[in-house]
C-alpha cells in the first residue's frame, strides 16, 4: 500500500433499545426501532440545519464485526453461495464501517431522534451526510 | 467521549484523470470521468461476484479536506447561508469519508473500472458495499 493509516475519532454513539447483534435487523428498513444518534456536544455546531423529516446517512464503526474476513455466505445464510464482501452489505470487512439511511424525528439540542437505524447500543457513529 | 479512536487501513487507491480538486465535479452524477479503484491484491477475494453493471458504494478518505470545520456554505456557495456540514456532502468534516455510487464497467484481478466517481487521482479507499 502506499497510503497510511488512517485514524478517525467518533462523534458520537447509537442509543437503542436494540443491544444484541442476534436479534438486530439486517437493515434498517427491516423493522429498526427509533434510536437516538447521541453525538458529541463539541460536533453542535455540525448539526445547524437539521429539521424533522430530513433523511441522513449515518456512518458507523461496527465495532464488533470480523476484519480478517473476505468472503461470506451473504446475510449469514449459508444455502446462498460465498461472495467477497464488498459485494454485499455484511458487516465483516477490512474496515467495517456501516452506513445507515435513516429518518430525522425529533432534534434535542445534539441528539437527534431517528427511525429505521438497525446499529445495535453503543455502535460509534464517526460521520453523518445529507441524503441525496 | 466513551470510544476509543478507531484506525482503518486503505484497501486500495483510486486512479482517475482527475487530479486537481477544483475541477472535480462535486457530485459524481456531474460529470466524472472514468476511473479505476485499484485495490490491493491481498483484498482481492473480496471482490468475488463482482460482475460489469454492478452499483457500488465506494467509501474512501478525503485526505485533503479539512477536519477542524463544522459549518460550510453548501457547494462552496458563498450567497447560500452557513449549515451544518452534517446536513451537507461536503468534503470538510470531522471524519472526512467520501461516499461515491459508482457503475463498474469492467474487472481486471484487483482493479475496477468504473464511471460516476468523482474522487481525485491517489484518494485512499476504504470500503466497498454493493449499492441497495
């Protein structure tokens, strides 16, 4: 390689009622519960804007996916045939950095209420965009 | 904060006539040329499956932008008013990742040609996901 290490700081952490991996959805639009994205009160001012209803990606640190993984039978079902997983959404990967498409309800000062968020409690958040 | 700081290692680098960050299009749907995302042969098996006509998500490290803003004019717009870089794909960020659908075109061992990406020549990249 002849690029660097890279090294990110989280701007804040999921709260969710949802704390197990096992009974997590798959993706967001599978039934996630409301959450908040709980984020650090010196990123505030990266907020400015945000109303209810905006649709956000939400970037994440799965902490506690595989990086030594390369290939997976795609949504854990092993009767689907392996592929590499930058074809698919599976956690596990070099860097397993999640990207969540999820609904603004409710903004309280730097906590934002969200919908449709599948990342388990506790997951660090490292970078939100605006939907396009 | 609760988390620790989190280190990614590229798993590759675009290559792209585009070279200078002034005359890259802000979007990759404005006009990219096309490029090739030059991956590091030990990532290999993890393109298994990747076929031409595939959407991706590429993620990859701005290493240009700035990390220290929070507020931008969008698109660089000094007459649009001052927002949240959280409610903006602006480069500027705390945790500068570019987020850049692309179409692959074609596969070489570790190398994609692709079209629609807007990176310039050398960004890091850092994950790939197939598009949902």
């Amino acid at each position: 390689m002849t690029v660097a290490q890279i090294v990110l700081t989280p701007i804040g952490h999921v709260e969710s009622p949802l704390t197990d991996l096992a009974s997590a959805p798959k993706q967001g639009f599978e039934g996630a519960p409301e959450a908040w994205l709980a984020l650090d009160p010196r990123v505030l001012d990266g907020l400015d804007g945000i109303v209810a209803g905006d649709e956000l990606v939400v970037l994440t640190w799965l902490d506690r996916a595989e990086r030594d993984v390369l290939r997976v039978h795609p949504r854990g079902d092993a009767s689907r045939p392996l592929s590499g997983v930058f074809r698919t959404r599976s956690p596990g990967r070099p860097n397993p950095i999640g990207l969540h498409r999820v609904r603004v309800l409710a903004i309280d000062g730097p906590r934002l209420r969200v919908r449709d968020l599948e990342a388990i409690d506790g997951t660090p958040i490292v970078d939100i965009k605006i939907a396009l």
